[in-house]
C-alpha cells in the first residue's frame, strides 16, 4: 500500500507565516531604504550645484536678498515676450513666402552686404563698435541681412526705376550726392530711388502676407 504523504505538523505553520511576514518586511525596508539613498543623493546633488553652479539659480544679490532667475526670466518674458514673439512671426512669414517663391539667400550674399556695409562705416571694428553699442552682434545682423536680401530678391523687379525719375532726383539732391561724376550720380540716385520703392512694396506685401497668414498665439 501507499503511503500517504505526511503533512507538516501543524505547530509549524505559524512559524511559516511569521517567516513570511519577516521577508516581506525584510523587502519592504529594503525598498524604502533604497528610495531613502536615492532622495538623499539627489539632495546633495542640489547641494553641490546650489554651492558651485549658483549662476544657475541666482542671477543676483541685493544686501544678501537673491534675486533669482527665475524671477528674471519672468520679468523678460513681462517685458520683451510680446515683441520678440512678434518678430518671430514676422520672419517666419518672409521665410515663408521665400521658400514658396524658392527664393535662396546664401551665406556669401550675406557677407557681400557685409562687406559693403563694412565699407560704409570705415571697416569691421568700426562695424562690430556700433553694433555693440546697440547691443547687437554680427549674429543678429546676420539674419537682419538675410530678411532684408529675401525681400529684395522676393519684389525686386516690382520695384522699377526710370530714367526720368533718376533725372528728377539728381536735380532735386544735387547738394546731397555724394558721388561727383555723371555716372556715380545715377547710380547713386538710382539706388536711392530704388531702395525706397521696394521698401514701400514690401511694407505692403508683407501686411497682405500677415493678413492671409494663420496665426494662433497661445
């Protein structure tokens, strides 16, 4: 015959319960002890950053009373948001209408301008002095030049110039130019007219563009 299998005396079940509630405990500490060294290196971490990266946090101090970040990036945004978001629009809708017409300004286009301008102020330092008295670098004035070289390629030909026009000016501006022969006169006046033609037409193009544009601030 076969024999039953004999079961564990019952006087050994509580001690298996209790086994059980110890390793549960057991695991449970250990988890919490886990989470414990986690906040704690967290907390120093913050510790050290707030000790030698305080530039992160504060970005002054007034008689010992810290004026954070945080405080000055939401007076910025109080103040400038509204503008910069704008400006940020504007020239997303020339850059825009200037990947829909496939109107290209290249890095050298950009340089040419500079140049030119480099000229007309006496030079790079020259230039670089103005631009950081108006708080700007080449960086900024980089992409001011690619704008305005995208709207002058997007309504250049809309802006004409005749010749009687030309003659006008030279008569009217004799005392202004800067050029002395016949030849730099025209051009000069030339680029004169021209240049304010297509800043009247692009002014006017680009609000008929911001009127069409779907804009959603949030």
């Amino acid at each position: 015959m076969m024999k039953k299998p004999t079961s564990k005396p019952k006087s050994d079940r509580p001690f298996s319960k209790i086994n059980s509630l110890l390793e549960k405990f057991s695991s449970a500490r250990n988890l919490k002890s886990s989470k414990t060294f986690y906040l704690i290196l967290i907390i120093a971490g913050l510790l050290l950053l707030a000790i030698y990266k305080k530039n992160w946090f504060v970005a002054a101090t007034v008689n010992g009373s810290p004026i954070t970040n945080l405080e000055l990036q939401s007076r910025l945004n109080q103040q400038f948001r509204t503008q910069t978001l704008n400006q940020l629009i504007d020239e997303k809708i020339i850059l825009g209408e200037a990947a829909k017409k496939n109107v290209v300004v290249t890095e050298t286009d950009i340089d040419k301008k500079i140049s030119e301008i480099e000229a007309q102020v006496g030079g790079a330092q020259a230039l670089d002095s103005l631009l950081a008295q108006q708080g700007q670098d080449r960086n900024s004035i980089k992409q001011l030049i690619k704008l305005r070289l995208i709207v002058e390629k997007l309504y250049t030909n809309e802006a004409t110039v005749s010749a009687e026009e030309v003659n006008s000016f030279i008569e009217q501006n004799k005392n202004q130019l800067r050029a002395t022969d016949s030849a730099g006169q025209e051009k000069e006046a030339y680029d004169a007219i021209k240049s304010q033609k297509l800043s009247q037409i692009s002014a006017q193009k680009f609000q008929e563009l911001k009127q069409k544009a779907k804009t959603q601030l949030f």
